[in-house]
C-alpha cells in the first residue's frame, strides 16, 4: 500500500530534460513546445559560451574560395520561420536581414569571385555593389568587392529573453549539471528531483567531458572579438575584410575573430589582442576606440557537421551539438529536424547523425 501512494505522489515523467541553454538548448527548447512535449532546462548561466559572444552571422557565401555554406538553401526559410516566430512571442527583435560587402584584394581573387558567382544557384545571394558602400570611408584600399545578401542574429538577446520566459513557466533550474547524479532506469531516467523519459546534452564546448559522448571527435576553438566604437561612422551593414565587423547598435562594432585550438582557458589573451590589434592597424584608416575584448570556445568537429542522435548504448540519452561558428544558421533547422527524429521518428540528416561517428 505504502509504494502505491508513494507513485501516486511522484511527479509524472517529463519527456525530456534538457541540459544548457545556450543556442541550441533555446532553439530546441522552443520546438519541443511548439511540439507540445514536456521538458525542464538545467543551465548554470556560463558566461564563456560562445553563444553570449557570437556575431550572429548568417553568410551564405564563406571561406577564402568562395563556396557556398553546406545546406544554405534549406537552412534560410527554417531560421526565418523560427526567428520571425520567435520575435512575435517573445516581443523583441531577433533577425536583421543586413548586406555583407566582401573585400578583395588581388585580382586572383576578383577573378575568383566572379567566376564563383556565375554558377548556377547564386543570384538570390548576390546584391549590387560598385564599392563597400558606408565602409569605402573607413578601411584601407582594396582592388574590388563582393555584395550578398546576408542576415545577423541576436543570439545573446534570445537568449535572455527565453531564458526569461523559461524562469517564469518554472521550466528552468539555475544550476550547473553533475553527471555523477544522473541514474539511468528502463523507464527513463533520474535527475535528482527530475524524472523524464530523455535527456538531451546541449552543452556547447562541455560536451567534450560529458562521460557518454565524449567519444564524438570535439575540436573545442577559443576565439576572441573586440567591441569597437568609431565616432561619427554608422553602418547597418557587415563587412568581411579578412575579419567580419558587424553592428552591434548606435556606433559600436563586433569585431572578430581568431582562433585559438586546445585552449587552456576561457579568458582573453595578450596573443588575441596582438592578433586582432593587427588586423586592426590593416584595415581601418579612421580613429576608433576599443570597449571591449571577450571570449568564449565554441564546439567544433573535425567535418565542420552538427552532432545529433541517440546515444548508441542508451537511448535515453541524446545530443545536440556542435554548431559551431555556423550556429545562428544551422540552430533553427536542426533543432526541428532533432525533435521531428525524437517525438516522430523522422530520420536525421546523415551528415549530422552522430552514427557517422561510432563509439570505440
């Protein structure tokens, strides 16, 4: 009599329980409602993570040859479909469609450029350009430009603003997560006062120690960003020259970033600063004043690929990671992609599937 009274008092099971809430911990949390799943976030709040530091950039041309970034096409109506979403629920303005004006510096890589733009599948990312529009007055010359249609996410903004609506539906717990306390059962699992079917791992860089997926091939990069002011110069637009400069509101800039591999700390360095302060002194021909210099690692993977799907011994346990510097892009379509896999048994994209990776 007693353990049946004892299981009519416990709490029924959540569907899932999610650990972080960084990007994707956010993206997934929001489509798992949408979805109409039950879940609890767990998240102590790090200040490291890269998605507190990120730009937010979605450029849908990358790298010094000029290719298109992997799925861009299908990546580009999922995140406006979210981002625009959430900006309705949440009250706050989330996704800026902005230009991004590419610099060129020889005629190698003018030649490049065009020839990469004459390519089947370009033109929707291509915009006019006869210079680098508000940035011709306040960078070195270069021999030619590059204009695309690009877009900047508030990653930081989101966050808090779902942080916020998760603290007040009582669905978040401010806490760091301890894997020792973590019980594994054949109806789920437990969490301290938590119980839920699944859990799902979306700890950014920590997922390097998580004692389950640390066999997945994480390639932590910590990168550092100054936040510049520049009197009297306003632009809405972004700027790759070697580095990428984007807004950051009223005349301060997100300037960035190197990249360093096997961190030993979170914090900025005096190499990071010599490296952008270079960068610096080559392109910019106008005074302007540092605010700020920050940090953060990032997951990577050797691929450049998410990490989605099911742990190959226990079911139960799930992953969503590895996003990267691509996060503000890949985030919205992988995050439905995940939960479609998890609640419908919509297969993931083989690309991303952690089953590419087996365990050793």
């Amino acid at each position: 009599m007693t353990s049946i009274y004892n299981h009519l008092l416990m709490p029924p099971a959540l569907d899932f329980l999610l650990i972080g809430q960084g990007l994707a911990g956010t993206l997934l949390s929001y489509e798992l409602e949408r979805a109409g799943a039950t879940f609890h976030v767990i998240d102590a709040g790090h200040r490291g993570a890269a998605s507190a530091v990120a730009a937010g950039i979605v450029n849908p041309i990358t790298g010094a040859r000029f290719v298109k970034s992997w799925l861009i096409d299908e990546l580009l109506p999922q995140l406006e479909t979210t981002y625009r979403a959430l900006e309705r629920e949440l009250g706050i303005d989330i996704l800026h469609q902005r230009s991004i004006y590419r610099a060129l510096f020889t005629a190698g890589e003018e030649n490049d450029w065009l020839s990469r733009t004459a390519q089947e599948g370009w033109s929707q990312h291509l915009l006019p350009s006869s210079d680098l529009g508000d940035f011709q007055a306040i960078v070195q010359d270069t021999h030619g430009q590059g204009r695309l249609a690009g877009a900047q996410v508030k990653v930081a903004a989101l966050i808090r603003a779902y942080r916020q609506r998760l603290l007040d539906r009582q669905q978040l717990h401010e806490a760091a997560f301890d894997p020792q306390h973590l019980e594994l059962r054949a109806d789920g699992l437990r969490y301290g006062a938590f119980h839920a079917r699944q859990i799902v791992f979306c700890e950014g860089y920590r997922g390097q120690d998580n004692p389950w997926f640390s066999y997945l091939p994480f390639q932590v990069v910590k990168g550092e960003v100054f936040i510049l002011e520049i009197p009297d110069f306003r632009s809405d637009d972004i700027l790759k020259y070697r580095l990428l400069m984007a807004p950051q509101g009223a005349d301060h800039y997100w300037l960035g970033a190197n990249y360093e591999r096997r961190p030993a700390d979170d914090q900025p360095s005096a190499r990071g600063r010599t490296f952008l302060e270079d960068k610096l002194s080559h392109m910019l021909r106008v005074p302007y004043r540092e605010v700020a210099h920050r940090a953060a690692i990032r997951p990577a993977v050797a691929d450049r690929r998410p990490l989605l799907g099911r742990h190959p011994d226990h079911p139960q346990l799930v992953i969503f990671n590895g996003l990267g510097a691509k996060g503000s892009s890949l985030g919205p379509y992988f995050a439905r992609q995940l939960v479609d896999h998890l609640l419908r048994g919509q297969p993931l994209h083989p690309a991303a599937d952690i089953a590419r990776h087996p365990q050793k």
